[in-house]
C-alpha cells in the first residue's frame, strides 16, 4: 500500500512538473513574440548603406518583407500609379483591405506618361474596383496627399517625378497620413545625374531633420532601387500593430 501511494504521489509531482514547463514556454512563446513585435527592424539613426539594412533583390521581395510589419489588410497608397504594374506587386504582397491608385493621367514631355493610364488601370483592376478594395485617384500628388486623413495610411509609396524639389515635398506632405508603425516608401533611390534624379537628397535630408529611419532598401538594377522608411522610435521601439 505504502509502495503504491509513493508511485501515485511521483506520478503527480511528473504530472505537475509537467503542467508548469508546459505554461512557462506558453508564457515564454508569447513574450517572445510580442517581443519580436516590438523591435524595430532598424535602431534610431540614418545610415543609407549598413548591415543592418534589409535589403532584398526585387521591390516586391521587400513589400513582402514589409507586410510582416504592418497590420494585416493594410491601407496602401501609390502615387505615380502609371499603368498599375507595381500596384499589381503591392496587391500580391501586402494584401491591402484598401489600395488607392493615384496619378496625373495627363499628357507629359515624357512620351511613357498617357492620359490613357488610367483606363489601363480601371480594366486591369476592374474586379477589385467593383470589391471596393481599389480606389482610383486622379489628379496632382500634393493635392491628392492633401485630401487624406491624418494618420491614414499603413504604407505609402511615391513614384513620380524623382525630382529632388517634389519629392523632398511629397515626403514632407505625405508624413501626416502615416498611421503609427506605417511605412513611408518610394522608388528611384538612386544617383543618376542623367535622369536628374534626386531621390537619395530628398530621402536623407528629409529622414534626418524630420526623424525618420530608413528600414529596407531593394535592390535589383541600380536604376530600380526602391527604400523605405519608418518614423523613428523612442530606444528604437516601434509599435506594430497586432496583426
Ligand atoms: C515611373 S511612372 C510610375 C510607375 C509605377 N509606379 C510602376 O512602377 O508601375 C511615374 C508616374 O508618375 C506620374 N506623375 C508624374 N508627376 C506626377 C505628379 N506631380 N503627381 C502625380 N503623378 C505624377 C506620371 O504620370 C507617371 O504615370
């Protein structure tokens, strides 16, 4: 009898054993990801090349590294929408609760910029248009960065001129529509005297004096770069949302 209440009493203290590793490592798993939630991807500063930067081949390989940070069905904006083919890679890797597609559609000096864009856009995303996901925007960027909502925007991405003057005004605009944790993006980070882009000025100047980090830089030709950015955080914290 002795010998059968020890086995009982060490079969309950393994059982008990047991129960407390199982909700320490539930405690330990939740706390972990919580924890990995709230690490930024990049500490508070500014440096354009460094290990630290996430940089994969394509845009859309850094869309979807992006779409692990933002919450899920994400409001998304592009603006310098053209025919919709990057706006396509954004509705794959992000999958936006709500994309907004926005251009100038006008005819410009540059023979690739049609008025015609649009309608290229509306057959291309006929179906989500009609699911209300894509809304289609057209007009100039800082008129239509304008009429969005204070912290609206989970992920911005801007694709116009290139050029240092609007550029460097867009981002400055376009700061007031980013949600907490939301990202700040474009294309064309890149020096090239030829295109006269000034990208890389816009971004740099406009992420050290308004507190911005550069998060991911893409990298496939050097002509196709594409980065992005997140407002600094306070020890290098930055709130993600639950996703
Ligand atoms: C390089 S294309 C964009 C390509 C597109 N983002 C893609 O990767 O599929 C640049 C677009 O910016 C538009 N654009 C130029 N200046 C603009 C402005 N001030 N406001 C809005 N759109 C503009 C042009 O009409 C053109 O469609």
């Amino acid at each position: 009898m002795l010998k059968k209440n020890r086995i009982i009493r060490f079969i309950a203290a393994i059982a008990a054993v047991l129960l407390v590793l199982v909700v320490l490592s539930r405690h330990t798993h939740s706390y972990r990801d919580d924890i990995r939630r709230l690490i930024a991807p990049a500490p508070p500063r500014v440096v354009v090349m460094g290990s630290w930067l996430s940089t994969p081949r394509t845009r859309e390989l850094m869309y979807e590294e992006v779409s692990k940070l933002v919450r899920s069905k994400p409001t998304v904006i592009e603006i310098g929408a053209w025919k919709g083919v990057n706006a396509a890679a954004l509705l794959r890797a992000l999958r936006p609760g709500k994309l907004i597609l926005s251009d100038l559609w006008a005819e410009t000096s540059d023979p690739r910029y049609k008025a015609r864009n649009e309608d290229l856009v509306r057959k291309r995303f006929a179906n989500e248009i009609s699911a209300g996901i894509v809304k289609v925007r057209k007009g100039p960027s800082k008129e239509q960065i304008e009429m969005l909502e204070d912290r609206s925007i989970d992920f911005f991405y801007l694709d116009t001129t290139h050029k240092y003057e609007l550029t460097r005004d867009e981002l400055e605009r376009a700061q007031r529509v980013i949600a907490p944790g939301g990202f700040l993006c474009g294309h064309n980070f890149v020096h090239d005297g030829r295109a006269n882009y000034g990208v890389i000025p816009a971004v740099v100047e406009f992420a050290l004096e308004e507190k911005w980090s550069i998060t991911h830089i893409s990298r496939k030709k050097s002509s196709t770069r594409s980065f992005c950015m997140r407002r600094m955080a306070l020890h290098g914290v930055h709130l993600t949302p639950q996703r």
